[in-house]
C-alpha cells in the first residue's frame, strides 16, 4: 500500500510539455483520492498551466514559488536541467537550482540533451521512455515508504 500525505512536485519551464507528460503519466497510477498530492511548479505560467491541464492537483508559478514548495516535497521530478543553474534559457534561476538540489526531497531527473549536461549513460532512448522510467521510479519510492 501505498502512503498518504505525500506531495511529488514536478517543475518545468518553456512549455511545460516534459511537465505535462510526466503529470498525465503518474496520473494512470496514482488517483486523486490516494491522498497523494500532485503540485506542478512552472519557471512560467504557461508550462504551470500545461501541467495543471495534465492532472496536476495544485500548481504555481515562478522562483518564489519553487523555492518554497520544494522543501515541502517528498518527491520532485522533471527534466535535469532543474538542478542546473540559468537553464531553460535562463529560466531556472540559480535560487531555484540550489533550492531543488539542496532540498531533501527525492529527486527523480530526466536526461535530456539541451543543458549542456552529459549523463554518462546510453541516451538512444526517447524522452518518453526516460519519463516512462522516472514514472517507475516514483512508484517504487512510494511502495518502499510502506516497508
């Protein structure tokens, strides 16, 4: 069984569409009466709004915003430019870098290949098979919590 009163926060930037597919993912396995909130932090109010259009429970918008809702989550998942300081075209500042990857919350980043971050692992796969992993990934956190 899986615990109640977890927050997984995904955050995005641009479009938000990594944001939307990872929310519209974790929504076929975890349903808004779990007790499992899903809050979606946008660098912007367009990716916010995508991701709230996937299923999000709750969103908000901008550095203050992640700053403060990373230390209130369990879980925080998107793309790895989240932890690299003036990503997304500038859009990730570095307070909310340091936010992100200082906070103790467990981190589940999705390789891509437009921060100038390389991951020492095979990146043939598609976006969506890295998100599709990342969606496993939360899952099996969730049902290690119970043991």
């Amino acid at each position: 069984m899986i615990p109640k009163d977890i927050m997984i926060s995904v955050i995005d930037g641009q479009g938000g569409g990594i944001g939307k597919s990872i929310i519209g993912k974790l929504r076929k396995f975890i349903n808004k009466d779990m007790g499992i909130t899903i809050c979606a932090l946008g660098t912007n109010s367009t990716a916010t709004n995508n991701m709230i259009k996937a299923g999000a429970d709750m969103g908000a918008t901008g550095e203050n915003a992640i700053v403060h809702s990373v230390n209130n989550s369990n879980i925080i998942l998107g793309p790895i430019a989240i932890i690299a300081a003036n990503s997304m075209l500038g859009e990730l500042t570095p307070a909310m870098a340091a936010a992100v990857s200082s906070c103790s919350a467990q981190k589940i980043l999705i390789p891509l290949n437009r921060c100038n971050i390389a991951i020492a692992l095979e990146l043939g796969n598609t976006t969506d098979t890295y998100i599709d992993n990342g969606i496993k990934m939360v899952m099996d956190y969730l049902n290690k919590e119970v043991k």
